[in-house]
C-alpha cells in the first residue's frame, strides 16, 4: 500500500514473486468488453481499448474487444469502431438474445468465450452494466477481479497490477490475481484517457455462437423504460464543470454555482457533504464515490481538496479553485487559485463571462 497523496510507486510484490505456473501460459491477449446498449457504446470502452494497448503492448499479445448484441443492434458499427480505437481483434456474438442486456445471456457469452479463447486480462468499465457483468463473470471463472481501479501495470512476471483506492480513499492498494486467470479488472469512465481514433483501421473479425436458448433464461425484458426521474447529469463527459462545497454555505448559494454554469454552458456538481445535506443529486456528485470528470476547465467554489474529491478531478486539464482559506489542500494542486469569497466571485464571474460572450455574439 502506498500514501495515496505521492505517486503510486511501480508495482512490486517481493515477498509473493514466482514463476507463472505452467497451465498460465495458455492464457494470452488483453480483452476489453465493448459496452453496447440500445445501439450505443458507452465511451469508457474506448478509453479501456487505449489502455489495454499498453498493457498489451507490454506483454506483447494482442489486444481484442468483445462486442455482444443482438443481429441488428449496432454490432458491425462497433466492431469498426474497435478496431479504430486500437482493437487488433474483435470477437463478435452477435445474437437475438443479446437485444436488450440480461446477466445470464452476457454471462454466458463472456465466460463460453473466456473458456474457449483464454485471454490473460479482460476489462471492463465500471459502469452498472459493467459491474453486473464483472461480478457474475468473475464468480462463474472464479478468478479474482479487482473493482474500480484507478491504475494498470504489467510487472515483471507479466502479472496485472491493479491499484485502487482502499481505506476511505486515504491509502492505494495494488491487488494481484496470482492463482487464477483471466485476471479481471473494472475502471470507471473518465479515469484513463480517451485514445486517439484511427479512422479505416481494421483488423480480425472471430466470430462466436451464444450457446443459449430463451428459455435458459429466467429474466424476461417486457419493455424499456427510460429513467425519466434522473436529471441525467452528464458530468463526466463535459467540458466544463463548475462545483461548490460546503464552503457556499447555504443551499440557496449553490444557485451561484448553478449560474455560471449555464453561462458558460458546463455542468455542475458538487462535493459529496452537499449530496449529503440533500443540496444537490447524487448524480452530481465529484469524487472517488461519484463522478470521475475531465474536462478542459475545472471550477471548484468552496471545495477544500479532500484526497476523496481530487481523485475525480485530477484528470482535468485547468483547475480553478475559489477558496477563503489560502492553505486549502485544493490549492495545492488546483492551476489556478482565488483566495476570496466564492459568494462574491461566483456572481462576478459570472456577469464577466456573460459580458464577454455577449460582446462575442454582437461582433460577430
Ligand atoms: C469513503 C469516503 C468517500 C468519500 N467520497 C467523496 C467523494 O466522492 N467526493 C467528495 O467530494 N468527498 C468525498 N468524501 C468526503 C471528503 O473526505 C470531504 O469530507 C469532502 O470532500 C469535503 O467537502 P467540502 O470540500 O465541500 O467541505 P469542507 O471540507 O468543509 O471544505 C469547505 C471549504 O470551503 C472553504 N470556504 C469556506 N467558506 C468559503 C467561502 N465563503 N468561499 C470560498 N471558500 C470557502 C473552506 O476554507 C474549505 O476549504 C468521502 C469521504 C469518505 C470517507
């Protein structure tokens, strides 16, 4: 375990280090399950695919996707697009079954094709698909899975180095699967960067039957109904973000917050206190047990920087924070800092920006 405000040092594990048994070595190639749902994959996957391309190119293997659907739900497009964002091979199960997402018919998928082709590493986003999928896969091989991992490595031995956050986010743990394959890993969205699309790069198509009939299957979908309750926050995609903490002081503060984002057309969230007190959602929620976000502009307003909230922002590219206190943790790592009161810099910020944009639009 490492003191998760230095660097993760390189993974090391001296005191359990041996030679991979022999029956490991039949276990090759790095997999990342494409996350297909209703015709959409979800953008952690490519993010996975850049990220198995280290470790894959490390243990020089190949990295490969697996994309499941149903016949006519977006399998071909999401082959094309695996292969663009580095995939050397996809496996493809392409079924009526796979339509609409059910743990059993994905379960039974993942682990036939992990029994068949035996990949060293397969990840997946932790996503609640994900997560649902990770966990019955793990259990059904019964190999170790290390779940929300903030970083991947491949030591010496060709083993993963998984490493987390442990102990409420104040200590990293790197875990290792020694005794057993694949060794599996999840990752939450925005926590390893999006790697560059090659556009017209192909590669290997394998072609794999789902061994399962419908009446296997005791889940039944009767129809699909989107979550209208949810605000449908979509904070770890954005590119701006402006958040507030318990700083603001009030509920009714937290409309400052909300302002600027609508000016400068960001999402906003908070720090988790305020989801707590019922401020704001748990969907706007920023940190190790929210949302992980990276976008080009970071505003925090009376956040004081605890390790939980920076793990979610640290992959921002700018980081503003407004703080009253000049030895606030968040300005030990934010790029930019206002040592003030976020009450009064919120609105006047707000009215700059608003100001400028408006001078924008006249002149043009
Ligand atoms: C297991 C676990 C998981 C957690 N997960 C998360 C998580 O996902 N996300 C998260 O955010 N937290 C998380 N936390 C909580 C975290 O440890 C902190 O308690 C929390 O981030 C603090 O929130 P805050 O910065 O809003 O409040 P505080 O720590 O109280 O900070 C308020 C800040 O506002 C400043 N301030 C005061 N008045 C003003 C003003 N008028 N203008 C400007 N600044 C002002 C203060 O100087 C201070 O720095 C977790 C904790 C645990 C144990």
């Amino acid at each position: 375990m490492t003191d998760a405000k230095k660097p993760a040092p390189q993974a090391s594990r001296a005191s359990a280090k041996k030679e991979l048994p022999e029956h490991f070595k039949s276990y090759k190639h790095v997999w990342v399950f494409v996350e297909l749902e209703r015709g959409q994959v979800h953008p952690v996957s490519w993010e996975l695919l850049g990220e198995g391309r280290k470790l894959a190119d490390k243990l020089e293997v190949d990295l490969c996707a697996v994309v499941m659907g149903a016949p006519d739900g977006g399998v071909a497009l999401a082959t094309r697009d695996s292969f663009e964002y580095g995939a050397d091979v996809v496996y493809s199960v392409t079924d009526p079954l796979l339509s609409d997402y059910r743990n059993e018919s994905f379960t039974k998928a993942m682990t036939d094709l992990v029994n068949s082709h035996q990949p060293e590493v397969l990840l997946l986003g932790a996503t609640n698909l994900g997560r649902d999928l990770a966990g019955s896969v793990a259990t059904t091989l019964r190999t170790g899975l290390t779940a929300d991992s903030t970083e991947l490595a491949i030591d010496d031995d060709r083993s993963l180095a998984a490493t987390r956050p442990t102990f409420g986010g104040t200590l990293l743990c790197t875990i290792y699967t020694l005794n057993f394959r694949p060794q599996m890993a999840t990752v939450r969205p925005r926590v390893m960067a999006m790697p560059e699309r090659v556009p017209g790069r192909t590669g290997k198509v394998v072609p794999f039957k789902l061994a399962l009939e419908e009446t296997d299957i005791i889940t039944k979908v009767l129809e699909f109904i989107p979550d209208a309750a949810s605000e449908d926050a979509h904070l770890a995609y954005a590119d701006i973000v402006v958040a507030g903490g318990l700083g603001l002081g009030s509920p009714a503060n937290f409309r400052l917050v909300k302002e600027l984002a609508e000016v400068l057309g960001a999402e906003y969230g908070g720090s988790r206190p305020l989801v707590q007190k019922g401020w704001i959602t748990s969907d706007r929620q920023i940190g190790q047990t929210g949302k992980t976000i990276r976008p080009k502009l970071y505003i925090a307003a009376g956040i004081s920087g605890a390790i939980q909230h920076r793990v979610g922002v640290e992959g921002a590219d700018r980081i503003l924070a407004i703080n009253t206190d000049p030895n606030a943790p968040i300005l030990e790592f934010a790029h930019h800092g206002i040592v003030g009161d976020a009450t009064k810099i919120l609105p006047a910020l707000t009215k700059a920006f608003a100001e400028r944009l408006a001078a924008r639009r006249m002149a043009s």
